[in-house]
C-alpha cells in the first residue's frame, strides 16, 4: 500500500565506514539535486539519539554492524515514529535475514553491488511512499511467501513472544551477551535475564542448548 510521498529535507545515514558514507552522500547530493540535509553516525547507539534530534524523511542503515542491530535498530526508530521510512544496503542476503528485515518494517532492501542508479531509484521510490527491494532480496521473499504456509509449530509460538521478548530472543541466538543487550536497549541485565526466563517458559525449555536449537528450527541460522 503506498504512502503519501514525503518532502526530503532531511536524510540520515547509519554505518561504521566514513567511506561508504561519504560515498552515499555525494551520490544523494548528485543525483536529488534539493537542498537536503544529510547527517551520518558510525555508532548504532548514537544513531536513535541522532534520528530523535533530526527527525529525517529517511534513514539509510548500512550493513555492517552485527546482524542482530540491525532489526533492533529499524524496530527502534519505526517505535519512535511509526511511519519513519528506512532502507537497507545489504553486503548478503538470506531468506531468513529478508523475512526478519520485513517483518521489522523496512521500507527497502538493495545491495551494495547495485548500481548507483539502482541506488538512487530505490531512494527515490521510498521517498515516494513506495516499497523498493533489489533482484536478490525480491527474490527471496518471494521464495519466503511460497513457503510461509510450511512454518512449523515452533515458527507459529513465535507469536507467543512480546516485542521486547522477540529483540531478546533474535540477539541471544546472535550470541549477544546479556551486557551487550542490556546496554542496548538501556535496561538492566536483571531485566534480559526476566525476558529470558519468560522465554524459556513460553517455549517450554529447560537450556540453553534447547533455546539454539529453536533457532535452527526456524531457520535462524540459515
């Protein structure tokens, strides 16, 4: 369903290299020809503070932090403003890494082998209130829509797991520690232990060997 199209004034950009950014940037700044406002952040931390403070029409994540911030980090910024619009340059891509990024809310999907006129088009077409996702990416959700109804019992409790429940569980199968987590979502390590428990108790578990092991049930790992 499409989107009324938003007036770019403002464009954040998330990634650990200056280089890629600076790249995007001048790419943005070529190709858009408006006074726009672009802004980057290295730290996916800082990055919500960043997004709060500039309000952008769009916010460009690039792929190269740990794969469990990334959903984290797009469910974050859709919590803070539900029609925020962000697209994802992806260096790999899964079916279920394309499920998950879906299910966040992501706007647009593209890789970093595209073109710039890709690029530029998915931009655009996000912009535009529209979803944008690159051959590959398409693909794979595609090939995740004509399995959706052969998800097994342990895919459908899924929906047993609260928001918060769901972020802890994805980064625990990551191997996320339960510090890295706590400090993430700026909670107590007392509080993921709770939400682990919780859990285990939801899926009927009794280890942790048991919780890796739903992971690869559904398709975490592939």
């Amino acid at each position: 369903m499409s989107r009324k199209p938003r007036s770019t004034n403002a464009i954040l950009l998330v990634g650990r290299q200056n280089l890629i950014l600076s790249g995007i940037e001048k790419i943005l700044h070529g190709d858009l020809k408006k006074n726009i406002r672009i802004d980057q952040d290295t730290d996916v931390n800082d990055a919500l503070t960043r997004y709060r403070e500039l309000s952008p029409d769009l916010t460009i994540i690039i792929d190269d932090y740990n794969d469990v911030y990334i959903p984290n980090l797009i469910q974050e910024i859709k919590y803070i403003r539900k029609k925020a619009a962000v697209l994802l340059v992806s260096g790999r891509l899964s079916e279920v890494k394309v499920r998950t990024l879906v299910e966040t809310g992501v706007d647009g999907i593209v890789s970093k082998t595209c073109t710039d006129e890709t690029f530029v088009t998915a931009v655009k077409t996000v912009l535009d209130g529209q979803s944008y996702f690159c051959h590959n990416s398409a693909n794979l959700l595609a090939k995740n829509v004509r399995h959706a109804e052969a998800l097994d019992d342990r895919a459908q409790e899924m929906n047993l797991l609260s928001r918060r429940e769901k972020e802890i569980f994805f980064s625990l199968l990551n191997g996320t520690t339960p510090e890295d987590i706590a400090s993430f979502y700026h909670i107590s390590v007392k509080t993921v232990s709770s939400h682990k428990s919780n859990i285990m108790k939801k899926f009927k578990l009794k280890s942790d060997f048991e919780l890796f092991k739903v992971g690869l049930e559904i398709g975490f790992y592939e």
